[in-house]
C-alpha cells in the first residue's frame, strides 16, 4: 500500500528525517513508536503532502506521490486524523462530516453519513450541534468519521488517544481494529505504544527522526530495549 525509501524531510536548515524507510501492507496495521520530538507526526504530515520533502521516495500503491498535493493525495486514498483532532470548531457535526467527503464526485455522501453515524452513535445525537460543543473523545470520533469520510484506502492516525479517559482509549482502538476488519490499512502513531503494538501486525522504532528498530506488534512488545523505553517496565 505505502512504500517510503530515505526520505528525508527539513523545518528551515534543520533536518528532522534522515533517511526514513518503511512500508505498510494492505490490510495491515502499522504502529511507529517514538518519544516526543522523534518525528513521527511530520512523518505523517510528509506522507500527507503538507511537509515539504528533502530528498526520497513516496509510492501509494506503487505510484510515484512525491510530487501530489496534499487533496490529490486526499482524492487517491489518503487520510490523516491529525494530532489534537482539529475540527472546525463553529460547524456542525454533520457539516464537518461532510467536509471531508469533499474531494469526491459520487453520490453515496448520504450513505456514508448513515455508516458514520451507526459506527459512532454519539455523534448521531449530536449531528446538529457545533464540533466545538463536543467532548474530546466525540471529537476524535469526528476527526475519524470525517477522515472516513473520503473513502480512504490508508489512514494516518496521530495519537488517536491523546488526553482521552481510559474506557474511551478503548473504545477508539476497538473502532481500529474493526476498520482494519473492513480492509482498511492503517498507519497508527500513538504515544500508548502498549496499546497501539498490542494491535499492530507490525511496529517500528523512530528515534531522533531515524528508524532503529523493527518487528511485529509482538516482538516489540516483548523487546527489552522498547519495554524500557516506551512501555515503562
């Protein structure tokens, strides 16, 4: 699904990635783990196409994206649900749900609404009420739904759990897992890195914008090295 060969990415004259190299499977689960400032978000904003790109190569798919801009990407199958959720605050619910269906040309909005609104039953309540109105994890439900809402093929997660209570970290992880059931690839960053690998097909280590490690959910998980360093034991 998404091929990544030494990319190499720069805020000003200060490089962050130096020679990133991954890939994610179709139908997979894909988990990066890092501290902060490790450069797992501007990796996501890279593949994204709203982070400028030094030197490497992208491929969705086995098509050359590099060059995309950030909707042609949208419009071809990418998705992120940015980090801190990001709706726009004063629109609806519905409305934000809609605005993500926005690249496409079909007529199946009203459809797609219905399986966003059955998938996620709070936010059906709440379809005319302001996003701004809503509780953080009704937020990040909406992020989700709207991202969904392009008929992604890959989904960029960023810390789906950020400042949420932990029975609604439980739910949003539970909703990963049934996407990924639906056929749906993901590449999911996640500072919970116990939760994210326990789910993973496979995980890899970012650090200081480098990936040192690799392996399936369950070989990380049980790595001493990543155990010390990011599961806390």
């Amino acid at each position: 699904m998404l091929a990544i060969d030494n990319l190499a990415s720069r805020y000003g004259r200060i490089e962050v990635l130096h020679g990133i190299s991954l890939n994610v499977r179709k139908g997979e689960i894909v988990t990066l783990v890092g501290s902060n400032g490790a450069g797992k978000s501007t990796l996501l904003r890279a593949i994204s196409g709203v982070q400028p790109v030094a030197s490497g190569t992208m491929r969705l798919e086995d098509k050359l994206i590099d060059r995309w801009r950030p909707h042609h990407r949208v419009a071809k199958g990418i998705a992120q649900v940015p980090e801190g959720r990001q709706v726009f605050a004063p629109l609806s619910v519905d409305e934000n749900l809609r605005l993500g269906g926005i690249v496409r040309r079909d007529g199946n909005i009203g459809a797609d609404l219905d399986e966003i609104y059955t998938m996620f039953p709070a936010l059906a309540e709440r379809r005319r009420n302001a996003a701004g109105t809503l509780s953080g994890g009704q937020q990040q439900m909406l992020a989700i739904g709207r991202a969904l809402m392009a008929r992604p093929k890959l989904l960029l997660l960023d810390e789906p759990s950020m400042g949420l209570a932990p029975v609604l970290v439980e739910q949003i992880f539970a909703t990963i897992e049934m996407l990924k059931t639906r056929g749906l690839t993901v590449l999911l960053v996640e500072q919970n890195a116990n939760v994210a690998l326990a789910i993973a097909d496979r995980g890899y280590v970012i650090e200081t914008g480098r990936i040192v490690m690799t392996g399936t959910g369950k070989e990380l998980l049980n790595n001493e090295r990543v155990r010390s360093a990011y599961l806390g034991m």
